[in-house]
C-alpha cells in the first residue's frame, strides 16, 4: 500500500508502554502502527531507527504575546520555538493587548496566528468583570477554555466580582468547558512585597518567594475550590508551586470536585532560595520542587506545561521589583524532562502522559490529539534520548533569547517535529512554512 508518509523502526512510546515498530499516515491522520508490509512504499519514508516517537507534545500554557506586546514575542517566533523544542500544538493565554476578552478579539487572535504559526494552536478566552454573556460566543468561536487572573500578573488583569465569578462557573458548567486560575491573592502580595522589599542583603530568589508567599497561592486555591463545590464548575489551576497548594488539589480530588493541576519545570529543577528567576508564581525552596515531584508522579498534579512567558532581555535586567515576571520555556521543555527521564528521576512512559495524553483530554482535544492510536492527528515528537546538548540562549527562536537554564547541559533532545503528517522541523532544520498550524478546536 501507498501512503503520504511512513516513520520507518522507530520506538513508539505510549503512557503504558514502549514497541519497536512503524506508523504510516495518510490525510494528515495515522492510519497504522506496528511493523508494515516491506512492499508498503510512502511519498516519505523516514528513518526513526534509534530514535523515540512520541505523540506530540501539548504545551498548554503559553503566553505569545500576539497581540499589543510583539516586542516580547509573537506567534510566528513563538511558535517556531515550539516546532524546535518538539512541541506540536500550544494553548496561548489571553494576557494579551487588548485581552482575549470579547469574542470579537477572539477570532481577531485566531486570524493572526493562522497566518503566522508553524504548530497547532488553541486559544484560553478571558473572564472579567463584563463579559458573561460573552461566554457562549467564546464557546461558538473555539475557545480552549476560560482563563482567570486570581492575582495580577502581566497586564494587571483584575479577577471577576465573586458573585460575577459564580456566574460564571456555573454557566461554564453548563457549557462543559473548564475554566483555569492563575491563583494568587494580589492584596496579599502586595502587603507581603512592600514589607520584604526594604529587606537588604538577602537573596533575592527568597526575597521575592517572601513577598509572594505561599499562602498567597493556598488562599487562592481553596477559595477557588469552594466555589467549583458549590456550582459544579470544571476547574484548573495553572502553574502549581509548594506542597501545600498540591495537597488541596489532593484533597478536592478526594471529594470528587472536578480539578485538574499543572506545574511547570522551572519549580521542578530550581531552588528559588538559592536563584534569581522572576516568575509569578515565584519559585520556592527545594522541599517545594520535592513535593511537587511527588505530586506528578502520583497523578495529584495532572500536567506539565512551559508557562513560556517571555519579555526582552532589557526589561529583565531590570532590578527585581521593577522586572517583569516571566521565563521562556516552550523550546526548552522538552529537553528538560527528557533529561530528567535520563536521570532516572522520570519514566518516559510518565512524560507521554503528563505531556501529551492527559493535556489532551483535560482541554477535550483528545483522541484528535495526544496520542498514537488510528485516526488521530499524526503529530509526532521525534527525540534522541542518547543526544547531549548545551542550552545557549543565542540558539533558542524565541524573539527574547533568554533563558535561566543558560549553559545547563541536557540529554535527550527532540530532533524532529510532525504536525499533521508534515514535518516542521526535520532532523535539526525547519522545513516547514508559518501559517502551517492550524486552529485547534474543543470536542465539546
């Protein structure tokens, strides 16, 4: 039989399982795995042997900043980023300027990153204060899900009224979609931050875990969950980062609420009172990467995401209080964790589901996406888990080019990128065009 392409001797990875074999696509879908016929030929045939093959993977938080904020970064270098890192589709939060607000800004944020991104993309809609009737509109135009800001972050985005927010949860029951908390408690940031920055001669990694502190983010947390106990909302919360905030999403699985967690590698592999890594929320002291760890591996904490939140280099040589908060991460993601499943510290079985699968279904992608079965999208990741590299800032696509895993050497490295069937990035070289991702849509 002929097909469009063929991954020839590749080992497939699943969450369950690892199995020599091949996997041949047609129209852009996986139309078979396993060991194909030797009189099978392919428009392509594409030597894996080696080499892993990974559903692609699902980066499901990033911050693009397209548009209003193109300085920092835009769909095109952000999504090229993505394509080397390995990353096949991204989900872009809606801080942007204006905000993804309205759904007329909605499919003004689509048209853009059609004609400029080489992955798959889906776009989060913001909740404010004033748009809960727009809330069917998002559904209509494709929206991933809802985004609220419980804490400001770029944009000094404000969260919704509590009786609005209710409003709101209960009609994103209703519609079946899940909404995701950027959970801090901004009066308590602030009164914690003018307290510790008239500290002098401490670190500044604790310095700043100090004047966001982790009750900042359980506070936030636990009234979040109280409100999805009360109107059956479909809850996320993004970016997880201390044992606390981890056991309460524990204990709201137990009680059966509907929530999910993420956590990002920056508070996997840093110790935020020994470094200097602006992000919100910050990063903690290493009993909190432990315990995070833990919570990943036992399924408390769902997925793992970038959080790829650049701005320029300029803005965060800033001093401390006056630098943006925000790391790069989409083109490093991949690598890192490969590199931790190097380590022993991670299965790669693990990382396929944290990283593809389970994004997929918590965001209703799946079974298009995050997976090998027949029929869905054929995105592939292609690593080499025996590849050594430096992370350099000058090799990274990200308009910004910088990054706090500087002169960090991994090893496991994505080689090739498939979206769709059509490799974007091949063996190490892009080959493919912007405009090549297109717009993912919910099941729902």
């Amino acid at each position: 039989m002929h097909y469009d392409l063929i991954l020839k001797d590749g080992s497939l990875v699943t969450p369950l399982k690892v199995f020599k074999g091949d996997i041949a696509v047609q129209n852009g879908k996986i139309i078979k795995t396993g060991k194909l016929h030797k009189k099978d030929t392919a428009d392509e045939i594409y030597d894996a042997k080696g080499k892993h093959i990974l559903p692609g993977i699902i980066d499901a938080h990033v911050h693009f900043r397209d548009p209003g904020l193109t300085e920092k970064e835009d769909f095109e270098t952000g999504s090229m980023a993505a394509a080397f890192g390995g990353v096949t589709t991204v989900a872009d939060m809606p801080n942007t300027v204006p905000a993804t607000a309205t759904a007329a800004e909605f499919n003004k944020k689509v048209k853009t990153a059609k004609e400029k991104s080489y992955v798959d993309f889906a776009l989060f809609a913001l909740l404010t204060n004033n748009n809960l009737r727009d809330m069917e509109g998002f559904k209509n135009s494709g929206a991933l899900g809802f985004k609220v800001f419980f804490g400001t972050s770029t944009g000094d985005i404000a969260a919704p009224s509590a009786p609005v927010l209710i409003q709101q949860m209960e009609k994103s029951a209703n519609l079946g979609m899940r909404i995701g908390f950027h959970c801090e408690t901004s009066d308590l940031n602030s009164c914690f931050t003018e307290i510790w920055k008239k500290k002098k001669d401490l670190n500044e990694g604790f310095l700043l875990s100090k004047a966001r502190p982790v009750i900042s983010e359980t506070l936030a947390i636990r009234t979040v969950i109280f409100y999805a106990d009360y109107t059956k909302a479909n809850i996320h919360i993004h970016h997880i980062t201390s044992n606390k905030s981890a056991l309460l999403v524990e204990q709201a699985k137990k009680r059966k609420i509907n929530i999910t967690a993420e956590t990002c590698p920056h508070y996997l592999l840093f110790d935020g009172e020994k470094c200097v890594h602006k992000v919100y929320p910050p990063i903690r002291g290493m009993e909190h990467g432990k315990a995070i760890w833990k919570a990943l591996k036992k399924g408390v904490i769902d997925i793992i995401a970038s959080d790829h939140a650049p701005h320029t280099p300029a803005q965060k040589a800033l001093p401390l209080w006056t630098a943006p908060a925000g790391l790069c991460g989409a083109e490093t993601l991949v690598p890192l964790m490969l590199n931790e499943v190097n380590k022993g510290t991670l299965k790669l079985n693990d990382f396929v589901r944290i990283a593809s699968e389970t994004p997929a279904k918590i965001w209703g992608i799946y079974p298009q996406k995050g997976n090998l079965q027949l029929g869905a999208d054929a995105d592939f990741t292609i690593v080499d888990m025996k590849m050594k590299k430096v992370i350099t800032s000058g090799e990274l696509h990200s308009k910004s080019k910088t990054t706090p895993y500087e002169g960090m050497e991994v090893q496991g490295c994505p080689v090739s990128t498939v979206i769709r069937g059509k490799f974007v990035v091949k063996d190490g070289q892009l080959t493919g065009a912007k405009g090549q991702g297109e717009f993912v849509r919910p099941n729902n």
